[in-house]
C-alpha cells in the first residue's frame, strides 16, 4: 500500500437545503469508519479555515493511483468536492508512530536545498544528524510521521507539540535547518479521523 495525502475542499450549491446537507455529511461520516476499517482512510484533518470554507486533509492507503480514485469517489461528498492527490513515499527517517493525545498536530513540508559547493563530508555529516535528531524527536512524541514528496529534497512531516512556539522551535533545533525551507500548518480534529473512531 502506498500513502497519499489528499486536500479534499468541498463546494456546495447555492441553494442546497440543510436537510441535503446533512443527509450527506452523515452518509460521508459512516462511509469514512468504513474505510478506515478497510485501511484505506488513516487520518483526517482540518487546516485553517477561512469563514464558510469547507477543507480537509486525508491520509489515505492504496495499492496505487488508480485504486485511490475509486476510494475517493466512493465518498458521498465527493459529488460537491474537488480533490488535490500528493502522492508520498518512505521516508528513512519516518518513525511511524500512531496517533498521540495531548498538543496539537502540524504537517511540515521541508524543502532542503544544499548550497552550491557544500563540501560532501559535510552533507553526510548533517544528514547523520539529521537522522539522530529525527529519533530524539519521535522518541520524545514530537515526530510521528515523516514521508518524502514529490521533487527533489521535498518532505512532508506529522508532528505534535504544545503551540507554534513549541513546534518552531522544534523546526530550529534540526541539523539541516540552515538549508531547509519550511511551511507549517496547524492542524485540529476532524470528527471522522480514525484516530478518534478507535
């Protein structure tokens, strides 16, 4: 099975009755525990949000591109929803821990550039710290998860923290700080993610 992540951002027509609306949210709900039972719908989240948006992020498990598309449009809201797929990749620093309690979770995307003639004893030697670190992190529950994106030097991580402050300066102590680029999103629950359903 591969992992996706997938910001899925609903629009729903003007003039559709709250009765519809509720009917379907309900049908998305009982569909979502039905495909995390099947292993296909592992996290679910909500970013920021802007007044009457309607966006989510999943994590989602397939064999592939193909079977992902069927696992989406199974999803009732999928009739008033448009679906952005990142497919991700192992990560040889990805810990794999479980959902935690307590904090906040954040996804980061990292895009590491290495300056133009950065001696390679250098980059190996920061990369194995790097490494170390990664393992300091996720044994103190702060990483939970970490994939590599699309691109070159791209990566997308699943960390819990306290607040932003806490998370920055998470973000500050890594070895390859200096060369990376970093996008933080806040993240809060989402009444489907399967994290809360077990």
């Amino acid at each position: 099975m591969n992992d996706y992540l997938v910001t899925m951002t609903t629009h729903v027509p003007a003039g559709t009755p709250d009765q519809a609306i509720g009917e379907i949210r309900a049908r998305e709900a009982a569909h979502s525990a039905e495909l995390a039972a099947a292993g296909h719908l592992l996290r679910l989240w909500r970013p920021p949000l802007q007044p009457g948006e309607w966006r989510t992020l999943g994590l989602f498990a397939a064999a592939d591109a193909a079977q992902l598309e069927e696992v989406l449009t199974s999803m009732p809201l999928r009739v008033w929803r448009t679906d952005e797929v990142t497919p991700l990749s192992p990560h040889p620093n990805d810990p794999a821990l479980p959902p935690r309690t307590g904090g906040t979770e954040f996804l980061t995307t990292f895009i590491i550039a290495i300056p133009a003639g950065t001696p390679g004893q250098a980059v190996q030697d920061t990369e194995a710290a790097e490494a170390e670190r990664a393992k300091e992190l996720a044994g103190h529950g702060h990483l939970l998860r970490l994939w590599k994106l699309p691109g070159e030097g791209r990566a997308l991580g699943l960390w819990r923290a306290q607040d932003a402050a806490e998370m920055q300066a998470i973000e500050k102590s890594l070895p390859l700080d200096a060369w990376m680029t970093v996008q933080t999103t806040p993240l809060t629950e989402h009444p489907s993610d399967p994290a809360n359903l077990s």
